[in-house]
C-alpha cells in the first residue's frame, strides 16, 4: 500500500491510497481456495470445484467483497499509523472511468482511492476549578402542597346527572360526525366523548354553541379550524359538526379527606400529601438541575475558542434550520412576523450550531479524559424515560429500540452529556441560593429566550466525537411511536 498525503489544510485532511494489483488478486485467491473447499455445484464433487472454474463463475462479485474490505481496512491503518480521529465517517472517493474499473474488477489493475475527511481539534482543557456556580434551590411549601392537591381534586371532580340545560363547567357526553362541504372527512367522527365547557379542549367556538343544551338534544355547530391547525387538508376550512348529546352532568363539591385520598389509591389523606411533596420537589429539583447545567454550558463557552470541523457546524445548522423552517411553515409565519430577517436568522442559529459542536467536543474530550461511561442500567432507565412519553405505546417504543440498537445512541447521549456536566460541577466553586419557585421558573424562561428557544442540550448529540470517531453523530434515529391521533374537532398540538 502507497498512501501519499494530499491535503493538509486546518483540520481538513485528504489521502491518496494505492493498493497494486498483486495483493489485490492474492486475497482474491485466498477467497477462492476458501469457495473451493466448501462449494456444492453439479458436475463437480463437493469441495473439489477447480478454481478456474469458480473464477470465471465467482470472480468479480468476489473482488467487489475484496475491494471493499480492502478500502476499509487500509482507510482504519492510515488512520491509525498516524494517530488521526476524524470528526466523522472520511470520505472515500472511489475511480470514476469505466475501464480502470475494469480493471481492478479483472484484477489487472492498481486500486487507487481517496479519503477525505476534517480531524477532531486539539485543545488543552481548562481548569474549572475557579468557575463560580450557583445551585438554587427551592422549598417546597404547604401552600404549593395545598394548591397541586386542589387541581389534583379538579381534575378527578366528581359528576351528577343535570337534567336542565348546559353551562359553561358541566360536562357534557357528545357524539359527532363532521362534514366539509357536506362530505365526512378522516377523524371527523367519534363517539361518547366526554367535554368539560369552557375547557378550551374543542376547536374555538365549538364548545360556545353546546351551551345550553340538554341530554338527547342532536345540533349541528358550525365552525371553521384555525389556519394554523396541525392537520393541512383542515386547516382553515369551515366544517359542520353533527352532534348527539349523550348526557348533561354538573360538577359535584368534593370533599378533599382521607377517602378521596383512597379513591387516588393511598392510605389516606397524608400519604396523599407526601406524594405530592416528593413529584413537587423532583420538579423543581429538574428545575434547578436544567439552570445550573446551562450555567456550566454558558461557562464553558467563555472558555474555549478554537477551530471547529466545518461538516458538523454545517450538519447541525442544517438540523435547526430546518426544525425552525418546519415550524414556521406549520403557523404561518414569516421573518418578517419574527421582527427579523432570514440572513440575520441564518446568522444567528449559525453561531448557535457552532456553539453546540464546540460544547459537544469540550464534554465529548472531557469525558474521554476521565473515563466517564453509561452503563446498561442508565441506558435502560433513558429508554424507560423515552417510552413514558408515549402513555399506551411504551411496547412499540421498546420494540423499536430492540429491532435498532443504533438508535440507543441518542438515548446515550443525554446520559453522557449530563454526567460530564456533574463532573464539571464537582470541581467548581458551587454556592446554594434559596429561591421562591417562580424566581426559578423565571431564570429557567430567560435562559430559554437568551438562547433563542433552540439551545436547550446544546451538546446533547456531540459528545461521542471523543468516543466513536466512525460514525456521524448527527445522524439519528427516532421512535416510530407516536401518541394517538385526537379526534379532529378537537384542538391540535399548537392551539393547547
């Protein structure tokens, strides 16, 4: 093998490998002696096929397998031999012209390839022993206790038969079928649907019109969906709904004591109490976790500065970019509706995907230094997580991760990234302020708004630079699962 250095620009490195037709067609040869010894085919007794004769039957499919291990194995030595971890998969140009194609297919002539690819950068890590953090941490109050309690009560309100008419608060039991331009249409039709008045859970207008009806009453309530509803054949078009009212029922007085407390399946009211107290504080403990790790981030960005792989910032740029065009194009929006410009957008989510990559590689090397890893049990907790946000899907969520282990990778990496972050904190100068919960919920929201809304886990998919230099991190997979489909009278995603 001749491998000539062809480029060597910043991070951007580029190689030019000749392997001569002689080892070629010697690991041709050891693939056939190995088709001989094994090959069943009529006329001959097995294993005892000429070789010959499998060359001209086998020989180029044969070549084509060694061909490409060739190219992978000689691409892992350059690699290795002279200590380089590209940033992502190199670049492998492979000949273009037919006939020295042909060639090296015929085993009569030289494999010349290419690789192309930018190195990880090297930088020296900074010690944070002097970064200042702070932890703010809340209490949980009675009152907080008192006021979850009471929307826990709202929430499970108890119902009695109204026989009179519908106000705004009862609850009515509804079937429907709608129709646009007089057709039914897909998810237009459901039965027994249970709509509280005044919820704001229906499209606008749609509750109005129920009021004061009664059990049995049949309607038809005209409404047109939102221009920005999250179906596009709906979006904006009047529709009549055909409604039954099943049932007419009027919220009943709970009583918030040791039975209620029982219905909700504890042993009484101060159990009850003791378990909101505990999902408070692991709230606002996330609350308060999310804070401090953006402080570690922001810390960290005003410590490095240093060269980034062009493809990464570009790959991640292009994931918000598009993410944002998405979202824009769902509600309607234009720049101009943003009070900004697409080149002053572009330029500042550019600088967001550079920050990223570069955080991503300061935690991807930080990790890589002290050793930090994910086991199977963490893995298995973030998968737990992600299937917990499909309620009634968790079984195809955990069967799409069985059937694409590859996809575990963006599972691992949230992991990764806020061990490191723990790490890092560790050795800061880190002081706790007690603050009320609003005081920290409002720290969180300007945090999100200093950051544009899409730098939360700024290095969330980065970190594996340090890691698994073969692969290219941003390409990941997603659960297949996805919540049920509401009924289309019912508000979408963005109109909640």
């Amino acid at each position: 093998m001749q491998v000539t250095e062809t480029l060597s620009s910043g991070l951007k490195r580029e190689y030019k490998v000749v392997v001569n037709a002689a080892e070629l067609g010697k690991e041709l040869d050891t693939k056939l002696h190995e088709l001989a010894g094994r090959a069943n085919i009529k006329g001959f007794r097995p294993g005892k096929v000429p070789v010959p004769h499998l060359k001209r039957m086998y020989g180029k499919s044969l070549m084509a397998e060694v061909v490409q291990k060739t190219i992978d194995d000689q691409s892992k030595q350059v690699l290795a031999e002279r200590n380089l971890k590209p940033a992502y998969q190199p670049e492998v140009k492979l000949p273009e012209e037919e006939t020295e194609v042909n060639a090296i297919m015929a085993g009569e002539g030289d494999l010349a390839f290419s690789l192309a690819f930018e190195v990880i950068p090297i930088f020296e890590l900074m010690d944070v022993s002097g970064v200042e953090l702070t932890r703010h941490v809340v209490e949980v109050a009675d009152a907080q206790v008192d006021e979850a309690l009471g929307r826990l009560t709202a929430q499970y309100k108890a119902w009695d038969a109204k026989s009179g008419k519908a106000a705004k608060g009862d609850k009515v039991t509804i079937g429907f079928v709608g129709k646009i331009d007089g057709k039914v249409f897909d998810g237009g039709t459901a039965e027994d649907v249970p709509l509280e008045l005044g919820s704001g859970q229906f499209i606008p207008g749609f509750e109005d019109q129920l009021v004061g009806c009664k059990t049995g009453d049949e309607l038809v309530v005209k409404v047109s969906f939102p221009e920005t509803y999250g179906v596009k054949e709906l979006a904006g078009k009047p529709a009549e709904f055909n409604v039954k009212v099943a049932s007419v029922e009027a919220p009943k007085e709970g009583t918030v004591d040791d039975e209620f407390a029982k219905k909700m399946g504890f042993e009484n009211l101060d159990k009850l109490k003791d378990m909101i107290r505990s999902r408070l504080s692991e709230e606002l403990a996330a609350m308060t976790g999310m804070k401090l790790k953006r402080d570690v981030l922001d810390a960290l960005d005003g410590l490095y500065s240093f060269e980034l792989p062009q493809r990464l910032v570009d790959a991640e740029f292009n994931g918000i970019w598009e993410a944002l065009s998405t979202e824009m194009k769902k509600a309607g929006k234009s720049f101009a509706d943003e009070g900004t410009t697409e080149e002053a957008a572009k330029k500042e989510y550019g600088a967001i995907a550079e920050r990223r990559v570069r955080l991503g590689l300061v935690l991807g090397t930080v990790g890589e230094k002290e050793g930090v890893q994910v086991n199977e049990q963490e893995l298995q907790q973030a998968l737990m997580s992600r299937a917990r946000q499909f309620p009634g899907q968790e079984k195809q969520v955990f069967e799409h991760y069985r059937k694409n282990p590859n996809a575990l990778i963006e599972l691992r990496g949230p992991v990764f990234e806020q061990k490191v972050v723990d790490f890092l904190v560790s050795k800061a100068k880190v002081t706790e302020k007690t603050v009320s919960r609003e005081e920290l919920r409002a720290m969180v929201q300007d945090d999100d708004e200093d950051h544009s809304g899409h730098d939360h886990d700024h290095a969330g998919h980065d970190h594996d630079h340090a890691h698994d230099h073969s692969h290219d991190h941003h390409d990941h997979d997603h659960a297949e699962a996805k919540p049920k489909k509401k009924p289309a009278a019912k508000k979408a995603k963005k109109e909640d």
